[in-house]
C-alpha cells in the first residue's frame, strides 16, 4: 500500500525566505508525481507535474524534484510572497489492480508573514 | 473552457436524506474520482471510474453510489445521509499517467 507524508505539517516563513517542503513515498512505482495548493474553503490547483523520468519540473518561483530511488520529492518556493500561503499537497499516481490509483499525502500548510 | 464543474457548491442535509453531487467534466478525460476531504485531514478516495460503464470503490465506500453512463459525468449519490458524511467532496479527471484536475469542491453539512 503506498503512503505518502508530507513534512512539516505546518510551516510559517518570513516573506521573502526560499522555503523547501517535503513528500516521501513508500512505493517508487508511480507514474508522475503532482504537487497541488489549496487555499482555505477552495478546490486544489495543479502547481507541478513530474513524470517518474524526470528529476526536475520549474514553473516561475517553484521547482520540484523527484528522486524515485528514495521515494522523495521537494517543492522549492523561492522569494516567498504572503500569496504563496495555503496547503501544498502532493500526489502520486500509480497502477493499482489494473487502474491508476492517486494516493495524497496530508499536505504542509504554509504560512508566508508580511 | 469550464474543466471541472461540481454542483451545488454547498449543501444542508438532513440525517436519513439522500442528494446526488453532480460532477461534469469537458476534457474527454477517461478517468474520473470521488474524494473526501475531511478538517486537517488528507484526501480519501471514495469511488472511482476508468470509463462509462465502469466503476469501482475507493477506500471509503460506504454510504456512496455512482454512476457513469457518459465520459462526461460522474453523479456521487448519498442515501440515507449521516453526520459522518459531513465533508468536503472533491470530484478529479485524469488521462492515465498524466495530471489530474479537480472541481472545486462541494462542502456538506449532515445535521
């Protein structure tokens, strides 16, 4: 069964500071791996998409990584903003019984200070 | 180009009553999945469909019923509502390997 944790659960940051945030997963046979953000009271966006041969996706501020061999993925949030609060999640696809089976950690909720 | 649409965005049941939360999406994607988001907790996978006609259960099944008669839709149905139901539904649409995409929820309150 795959379990992913995401650590810290929670993460208050000056703004300004580049910040990392965690996922770890047990089974490395996944497909991609996908980190999300939701804001209070709202759906989850799409931040980042790694397919499982990739090590490395950029989009603006964030950069993810993916090592499958340890089971390990970062976020990297440079020049953090008070925007850049909310929950990140990540997620991970994987063949399941025949069906592709997306399994969520429980997220770091980031808080950025003015 | 709407995604992902969930309907209502809110809801008040009472216990013992049923409702249907729907789901519609308009990218063709083949896979669709029911979630619940539970306070401080992770996203538990409710039931899940690889295409029309083909459903199957998730990790917390009970209490739930779909359907999926299209590509397009993916009706969540509650009976018999219950306190422990009361959440936050996620519907999701994904092609096999590739990125999923969510709704923005239905937030339900069983009283």
């Amino acid at each position: 069964k795959q379990e992913v944790t995401q650590i810290p659960a929670a993460l208050s940051v000056p703004e300004g500071e580049n910040l990392v945030l965690n996922c770890s997963f047990t089974d490395s046979a996944i497909y991609n791996l996908q980190w999300f953000r939701q804001d209070p009271g709202k759906g989850l966006t799409s931040l980042l998409l790694i397919q499982s041969s990739q090590r490395e996706q950029t989009s603006g501020r964030l950069n993810a990584s993916l090592d499958k061999s340890s089971g390990r993925s970062t976020l990297y949030i440079a020049a953090s903003q008070p925007g850049d609060s909310a929950t990140y999640l990540c997620a991970v696809p994987m063949n399941s019984g025949g069906y592709q089976k997306v399994t969520f950690g429980t997220g770091t909720k980031l808080q950025v200070i003015p | 180009n709407a995604g992902v649409t969930q309907t209502p965005k809110f809801r008040i049941l009472k216990i013992g009553q049923s409702m249907t939360l729907q789901c519609t999406q308009d990218m063709n994607h083949n896979y669709m999945y029911w979630y619940r988001q539970d306070p401080g907790m992770g996203l538990k996978l409710i039931y899940y469909s690889v295409g029309a006609g083909i459903t199957d259960k998730g990790e917390v099944p009970n209490g739930y019923n779909v359907s999926r008669s299209t590509t397009e839709d993916f009706p969540l149905r509650l009976e018999l509502a219950a306190p422990s139901q009361t959440s936050v539904y996620f519907c999701a649409t994904a092609t096999g390997g590739s990125e999923a995409f969510f709704g923005q929820g239905t937030r339900l309150t069983v009283v």
